[in-house]
C-alpha cells in the first residue's frame, strides 16, 4: 500500500528537510542548514498563520470590490435606444403572417412572401406593418441563392445514413433568405475563480517509485468585456442553428438601411431582449471562467476550480438583422430545417437517418475486424 | 541418505519385474511411496492415472517420496537427488525422456520440482512449473497428501493438455476460456464499429447550441486584476518496486538438462 506524507521545505534554500536519526534534527542536504523540529514546526505555524490573514484580507478586499460592483451591475439589459419610429422607410413595408407556424414576415414593397420560410406552408396571409422595432444593424447577403442550393447540394453528399429519397425529394429550389432577427449584447463579465492546483515530479531509487505532489492556491480575478453577442430574437428559429452558423463577420455590419432588403423576407421579433439577455448572461458567464481558467491551466498539471463567482454588468443592446439561407422541408411527416450563413457559407442542419444503413454499415464494419481479430485470438 | 536412494533404486528395479505393473515407456512407477504416505489403493490409483497421463502425452509424470534424502548421502540439495533419480533409473518417455517428478522429502519438507525432456520443457513453462507447485502446496501444507498428489497430476495434465494444442501456459499467454476470448472480440469489434459510425452520425447533427460567446470579447477587453499562485505543502507517495519474475517467459535449463524448483513444503 502507498504511503504519504508531507515535506517541510529549508527556510534557507526551500530544499526539502530530511530528518537525522543521529542528531534528531532537520538537516537540509543543499545549504547544509539543520533545524530543530520544535522550530521547524514554530515556522510553518507562524507561515500558515500569515497565510490565512493574507487569505482572509484578500476575501475582504475581494468583498469589498464585490460591494462596489454590485451598486452597478445586475441591471437588466439597456434596451433604451431601441426604437419602433421606422420614419419614412415605414411606408414601404409589408407584413405576412403564417397561419401554420405564426411567423410574422416583413419586407419591402416589392418583395412578396410565397411560402413560409420556417414551415414550407405555401399560404402566407398578408398582414399590418405595425409594432416592429427599426433594426439598428444589419449584415447584407454576401452569397446569393445558388451558392445556396449547391453548399446544401454538397452537404447531402457523402452522408452514408441518409435516406437515399431525401435528397431526391428535397424542394431545394424553395431555399429563402431571410433577415433573421437577432439582439446583440455588449456587456462586462468580472470573474473571480479559486483552483486547487497540482504539480507532480517522479523518481525512482531501487527499491522504490516516489511522486513528489505541490499543491497550489491558485486564484484568478478580472474583466471581460463582450461586444455584441448574438441571440435570435425568433421563437420559430431553433437556437441550436443559429448558435452553429455563427460567427457572423461585424466587420461587413451597417447601419440599418431599406437598401438591403429588396428580394428578402426579414422575421419580425418575438422574443425580447431580456428575455433573450439569459441566454447572453449564460454565454458571457462560460466565458469569463474559461478565460480565467485559460490563464493557469497551462502552469499546472491539474487545476480544479473550487470557487467561482461572476458578476454581470449588462449594457446596450442592439436590434440587428442577420443574413440566412433556410431551407425548411418535410420527410416521413418530420420537418427538417437547414440554415447558412449568408454571410460565411456555414451550413447546418439536421438530416434524417436510415436505420437499415446504419446496422448495415455497424456489421459491415464489425464482421471484419471480428474475423481479422479472431485469427490472432483463437 | 545413499543407502536410502539405492535402496529406492532397487525398489524401483523390483517393480519392474512385478507383472501387475503394467507401466509405459519407462517400465518403471510412476508413484513410488518409499515415505508411505499413501494407503495401497490410493497409491495404485494415482499410479493408474498417472501412467493414462503418460501414455496420452507421451509424457512420464512421476511422484517419489523418501524420509529424508540427506541420509547417508553425499547430497545437500533435493533438486540434485531428483535428477540423479530420474537419470539413473532412466525415467522419462520416449528417445528424448520427457518427464516430471515431483519429490518430498519429510525430515525436513524438502519438496524437488523437476523436468527433462524437450516436449516436457515446453510443457512445463518456468510459470506453468509456478502455477503447478500453487496446486499441490496448499494440501502439503496440511498434510493431505493424496489431494496434493491428485492436484499435482490433474495441473499437469492440463498444463500438458495445453502443449500439446500447441499454446503452452507462459508469461504473456495467459490461458482464458474459449467463451472469453469470444467476448474480447464481439466488444472490440462492435467498439470500433460503434466509434465509426458514431462520427458519421456526428456528421448528419451539425445544428448544436453555443455555450461560450470566446468570439466576442472586445479587443483588450481581458483585464485580470488579481493572479495568486501560492505554494501551500507538498505530499509524497512512496511506491514499492515488485521485483519481477520472469517477465520474457520460456524455460530455464540448467547445464544436465533439467528444469525446476525446490523449496519447503
């Protein structure tokens, strides 16, 4: 059975102690120093003391800046520059509604919706232009609608348990864009992270292996600050599409114009921005702790994170509409969703499986590698 | 001692001319109970079996007992007494001899180990001769001779059994059940099929929700505040090395030829 047991380090040089029969003391082999045990343990009671008051003023100071933080943040989202005055642009809107799904669509005068790009219901019923807020931003198409049809064309290929029907009966020539609605939050993170951190040395005499563990307290505390973190502001858009097809290039984001709309459908909001803000204050939060778990997990073997605490200071949120290809279908009565990017080309979507291909494929595989592995078993 | 042994060997000349012996190759016992431990019939019992074992295997598997092989001897070692057994009665089957004994000798516990022969050599692994002295040390230990003698024949039928289907026990070919084996591979099989079509239906999910938002933190916009790094103690873990025993496999073989081990019983 191992043993453990806990090493005193040379006040001198910090090599390890060594205790001799002989004298009864302890006798650092480096500096030559020797200590008795009485003032050896006299010292690490008087460092472990200075090392809880250090620990306990840092958790003040800590309390105290927490204090402070406090009286600023844990607002909710600034949503004060948000406007609905559409002004002049107004006029020029149109407005459809679904009567399957409930999407509401807007887009300029000389765009008509023919089908629902969420559902594929081929009635829209046309609606009033009333209550949708401008959009401060917005991210025009960079890749036109054939480049649509051949990325989705391409990400059918190679898929070995796709149905082979799927793609035949894909209506991929119904690819929409569609302007999705998204609130982007800027925002601080201030993230305070406590780890017990390890590093470990091996050696070996003849008789014996010894691994020499150094426990740390590791503690990190700071800042981050977030621009614009997108969350979809459409009930009707599943989260997990539009999380994957991010990032989204801000460098092409402009100011919100009627220009860009032409030949577009763009989704109206339906969900608010707080309501939208949990799911930023999550990302925000993750985010936090890994940059400060980021900055020391590279100096340790292990480092496991005991505490943590994050405060929030929530700030502007903008109205922005981002560039998407969707392509909605349905199959064996299921509905399928694909979305790209329209700005990068990222796709994404869940396919349908073929059960039968799947087992055929899991026994093609493993009726080999039983038979190879049986001749050097048996 | 060396009257003792010669008188063994007389003994064992004796029986040779016994008609109701009928042993294999060797024309000699395979159980010779000069220490009677053994009852006539358990003693004509293992005899029996041990001469089916030889005949299946061509393989001699003796058992010898003595009082004390030190008596009137010139030999201080067991092993070496054995040998001398083994060769100068000529025991062992067919051109190359293959053989085992096992040897007690009870004044002092002495127990010899050995084997000759090539088949034999193989047979008998420095580890199969490991897994043979576990079978019948434990009985001696408490005196149960004709369980310990049973034991000795059985392991040693198998260990032979095994040789002869060409996988003898050693270091590294562990033995396992047929079933065993079956299972080790229908899991491997099916693992690497299972991680294979698992990533490609990895690749038929794409549409998975974010959980960081590491792409929009502004430009120096990581400020850290406090960095602590404190040592607090040390721990040690102190592991013994376990020498290691034969960790290559095979057999040894000392200069006569013979292979085995002794020690107390």
């Amino acid at each position: 059975m191992p043993s453990q047991i806990v090493n005193y380090q040379c006040p001198a040089c910090t090599a390890p102690l060594e205790f001799e029969e002989g004298s009864g003391r302890l006798a650092c082999q480096y500096c030559g120093s020797s200590f008795t045990v009485s003032e050896i343990e006299a010292l690490y009671a008087e460092k472990n003391e200075s090392a809880e008051a250090a620990a306990v003023r840092a958790e003040q100071n800590a309390e105290e800046a927490a204090q402070v933080l406090e009286q600023q943040e844990e607002a909710d989202w600034d949503t004060s520059e948000l406007s609905d005055d559409w002004g002049a642009d107004g006029a020029g809107m149109k407005a459809y509604v679904c009567p399957s799904c409930g999407a509401e669509l807007i887009c300029d005068a000389a765009t008509a919706a023919t089908s629902c790009p969420y559902c594929g219901n081929p009635t829209v019923i046309p609606g009033q232009f009333s209550g949708a807020l401008k959009p401060d931003y917005v991210i025009p198409f960079r890749l036109d609608k054939a480049a649509a049809v051949a990325a989705l064309k391409n990400y059918y290929k190679g898929k070995v348990f796709l149905p082979k029907e799927f793609a035949s009966q894909n209506n991929i020539q119904q690819i929409k864009g569609v302007y999705v609605p998204f609130w982007l939050f800027d925002g601080e993170a201030d993230a305070d992270v406590v780890f017990q951190a390890t590093r470990s040395t091996r050696g070996r005499t003849s008789k014996e292996e010894i691994i020499t563990t150094l426990h740390y307290y590791v503690r990190r505390s700071g800042t981050v600050s977030f621009e614009k973190i997108p969350v979809d502001a459409s009930k009707k858009m599943p989260d997990a599409h539009m999380d994957a097809i991010e990032p989204f290039d801000y460098a092409d984001l402009k100011p919100f114009s009627m220009a860009y709309l032409p030949g577009f459908l763009a989704d109206k909001y339906d969900v608010s921005a707080q309501e939208s803000g949990v799911r930023a204050d999550q990302r925000a939060e993750n985010s936090a702790i890994a940059v400060m778990t980021g900055d020391t997990v590279g100096r340790y073997e292990t480092c496991v994170p005991v505490r943590k605490q994050v405060r929030l200071k929530r700030g502007q949120v903008k109205y922005a509409l981002l560039p998407v290809w969707m392509l909605s279908t349905k199959y064996k009565d299921k509905n399928y969703l694909f979305a790209m990017n329209g700005q990068t080309g990222k796709l994404v979507g869940n396919l349908p499986i073929s059960w039968g291909k799947f087992f055929i494929t899991f026994a093609a595989i493993a009726l080999p590698v039983a038979a190879i592995a049986s001749l050097f078993v048996l | 001692m060396k009257r003792r042994v010669s008188c063994l060997l007389f003994v064992m000349m004796l029986a040779m001319l016994l008609p109701v012996m009928a042993v294999a190759d060797s024309q000699y016992p395979y159980v010779t109970d000069s220490a009677q431990l053994l009852p006539d019939n358990q003693q004509n019992r293992l005899e029996n079996r041990a001469q089916e074992i030889a005949e299946a295997y061509q393989c001699g598997v003796y058992i010898v007992t003595v009082d004390d092989y030190t008596d009137d001897s010139h030999y201080s070692n067991i092993a070496r007494c054995a040998e001398d057994i083994f060769l100068e009665n000529n025991l062992g089957y067919g051109t190359d001899r293959d053989g085992i004994m096992l040897m007690l000798s009870m004044s002092e516990r002495d127990y010899a180990l050995i084997v000759y022969g090539d088949f034999a050599l193989s047979a008998f692994t420095d580890y199969g001769q490991e897994r043979l002295e576990n079978a019948f040390l434990d009985d001696f230990k408490f005196d149960d001779w004709t369980e310990g003698f049973e034991d000795f024949l059985s392991e040693s039928e198998h260990l032979l059994n095994l040789a002869k289907s060409g996988t003898p026990l050693d270091v590294g070919k562990r033995e396992g059940s047929v079933f065993g084996k079956l299972a080790v591979i229908v899991l491997v099989s099916c693992l690497i099929a299972g991680i294979v079509c698992g990533v490609l239906l990895g690749q038929m999910r794409t549409a998975v929700k974010g959980s960081h938002a590491t792409q929009y933190i502004a430009e120096k916009g990581v400020h850290m505040r406090v960095r602590t790094d404190q040592f607090t103690h040390s721990t040690q873990i102190r592991r013994k090395i376990e020498p290691k025993t034969s960790s290559s496999g095979g057999t040894s073989v000392n200069s006569r030829g013979f292979s085995g081990r002794s020690g107390k019983f």
